[in-house]
C-alpha cells in the first residue's frame, strides 16, 4: 500500500507543477504517468527506507539522539538520489530526553511483571522504591490532602480504576454520515464527578515528594497510551501501567490484600543539543516563468518513545521520500520546484513544521515565499488508502 501512496504523491506533485492554477485540465505528459507507475511498483525502495526508520533506527522522540540519526540519514540519502540542496534546518525545541532503565513488579503476594512504559521527559526515581502502592485514584481533594503526610517517597496509583476503555479506532471520514473531527478523539472519563482533578492531584503529589507515580491508560488487551512532556523542574517519576494490571494492583490494595511494588526509573535530560531539526530537499523547478513556485510535499519523521513510529509516521515520511526518488530516477523536470519536508517535533505540537512557516513564510518580509507556494501536501499517517485532503 505504502508503494501506491508514493506512486499516488508523484502523480499529485507532478500534475501541480505542470499546471497552472486556473487550469481546468492540467497538461500531464500520459508517458510520464507510466515511468511513475513502472519505476514505484517495479523498482520501489520505499520498504527498505521504511525499515531504516522503524527497524534499524526504531523509536524517533523529538530531541532524541535516535531522532537526529533518522535525520541525517534521510538528508544523507536525498542527497545520494541526487535530490538539490539537501540540508538540515535546525529549531529551538529545548532539552531532549531518554529512557535508561525501567523496572516496574509486583514482588508480594506473587511475583509478577507489570507491563508499564515510562512517560516521556518523566524524572528518574531515587534508585529503587519497593514498598505497598498507596491508592489515589478518584478521591475527592479533602481525602487527598489528608493522605499527604504518607505520601512523600511512596509509589502512588494517582487514577481510578479504569472503567471505561478504547475500543474501536477513530472514524474514518468517508465511512461517517456526520463530519469527523480531526485529529484524536478524546479519553473516555474515568471516576466520579467529586473527585479531585488531574492538576489538584499532580500538583499534591509533587508538593508531598511522591517517589513514583504510576498512571493508567484507556486501552485495553495490553493496549497503553503514552505521551509525556518537559514539566522542567516539576517533573516527576511518572509510568503508564496497561489497565489489566494497575486495576489488578488496584483492587487489591482497595479490598486490604498486602501487596508490595518494586520500581525503578532511570532517565537522562539532554542539554548539549536542544535544537531539533526538519529534512528539506528539492527537485528545482525548470519553467524560467513558474521555478521559483513551489509544491511541497511534508510528512513528520518524529514518533514518541514507546513504539518504533511505524505508522505514525514513519510510513508516511517514507513514501514522501520515495515519491522524490522515483521523480528523480524517471528525469523529471518539474515546472515548479517540488520539495520535500520531513518535520521534527510534530508530536509536540507541530512544532517543526510551525518552525519552518515563521523562518520562511511568516511576516510582509516573506511575501513573495509564500504567495510562491502553489499546494502543500501532508501524509500523516502513511497506512491505509487515502481517503481526501483536508483544505485550509
């Protein structure tokens, strides 16, 4: 599939540099068409550039020395498919963060291992913790602030129990009678209505000293939704359990079975580099009358830290890049230049590509930059037909 959406972003990329905007019909050579189809279906590498991302390079978090490999690969191989001006540009994003260790078991009344994953830019733990998990989760502020003396150095379960899960994947627009929101769809609320909030409850366990803080997750089957951000010197020892087990240790602490928890986090912040960095390269336009008009063709590279970013969006930022090599390896010469952005920090709030719009589109300075900007096509995710295009 991932071949056909390559096969599909040069026919798209190909027809916007050859036409003009108010053409009705654009002129597209049929034998160029063809070459796309033979060179993406015969002789694609999208695979292979798919499975440096995912398999040799795996998890890409913004800030991350994994992301900054997958990067400069990605520069490092437009340029050897011949691709114009294949650079890195660099971002402020802030301090970068990885994951060292992460032990997480229940060692009393039976041995067990939880399946947990830490949050992203979480603090280390004070070594190991071992000790009877203090239960949190759904009480009201007035029960809380009464528990805070037994808090300092402990392990807390901080949410309730998990009632409510995600069971089916977000709805696809062709397949829905009513508009579908962009975008995730939100976490099923958990609890009741009197307990404390999230920010109530994160800001008494960092104020009592909480050795580790162990969250749930909607998903179900083993299923665990992680994300994370920089809290700076807020931040806190902070693991997502898979529901099946924080509801497990849960009960048992709720119904007074002694149950004991061993846990340990080690982390690193990382202050040497806090740029991050977006690909660009280009196929340079030949029309002397159309050149300097741009289509652009983006997909984000970075991924967060529990998974290797497959389809979110690996996938994608492959495709892009074989659409450029299939363009170069038939000889096309584009009207307008096609260029092609792989974004960093996008998990974190589309920050490289927002990065890239002030640098070089933003303001009355960049005028005749942006007004040279004929489309600009995203692929996020990578799998999966393509369904439309969002318009702004």
């Amino acid at each position: 599939m991932t071949r056909q959406i390559a096969a599909l972003a040069c026919a798209l990329a190909v027809t916007l540099t050859t036409s003009s905007l108010a053409q009705v019909n654009p002129r597209v050579d049929p034998g160029v068409l063809q070459k796309i189809r033979a060179e993406g279906m015969d002789r694609s590498q999208v695979m292979s550039v798919f499975d440096q991302f995912v398999t040799a390079i795996g998890p890409r978090l913004a800030g991350s020395p994994e992301y900054k490999k997958a990067a400069d690969w990605a520069r490092d191989t437009l340029s050897s498919w011949g691709l114009a001006d294949a650079r890195l540009e660099s971002w402020e994003f802030g301090r970068g963060w990885e994951l060292e260790r992460l032990v997480i078991e229940m060692v009393e009344p039976r041995y067990m291992p939880l399946h947990a994953y830490a949050e992203a830019w979480s603090a280390s733990t004070r070594g190991e913790i071992s000790g009877a998990p203090i239960f949190v989760g759904g009480k009201p502020l007035a029960d809380l602030t009464a528990m805070r003396g037994r808090l300092a150095g402990a392990i807390v379960l901080s949410q309730p129990l998990v009632t409510a899960f995600v069971r089916a994947d977000r709805v696809q627009p062709t397949t829905s009678g009513t508009p579908v929101r962009p975008g995730a769809p939100p976490m099923p609320r958990q609890g009741t209505q009197n307990q404390a909030s999230p920010q109530q409850v994160a800001q008494l366990l960092r104020e009592a000293g909480a050795g580790a803080i162990l969250r749930s997750s909607a998903g179900e089957h083993g299923t665990v939704f992680v994300l994370g951000r920089d809290q700076g010197a807020n931040a806190q020892p902070s693991i997502v359990v898979a529901a099946e087990h924080y509801n497990m240790v849960a009960r048992m602490v709720e119904n007074g079975h002694p149950v004991k928890l061993r846990v340990n986090m080690q982390t690193r912040f990382l202050t040497k580099d806090t740029s991050s960095y977006n690909v660009v390269a280009e196929i340079p336009g030949t029309d002397p009358a159309l050149k300097d008009g741009v289509v652009l063709l983006g997909a984000h590279l970075d991924s967060w830290h529990t998974g290797t970013g497959a389809t979110d969006n690996a996938d994608g930022s492959a495709a892009v890049m074989e659409a450029m090599r299939i363009l170069k390896a038939i000889g096309a010469r584009p009207r307008r230049t096609i260029r092609v952005a792989l974004w960093g920090g996008e998990e974190e709030g589309l920050l490289g590509s927002r990065a890239y719009v002030a640098a070089h589109y933003a303001g009355a300075a960049n005028k005749v930059a942006r007004d040279n900007v004929a489309a600009y096509l995203n692929l996020d995710p990578g799998m999966g037909p393509v369904y439309g295009w969002y318009m702004e």
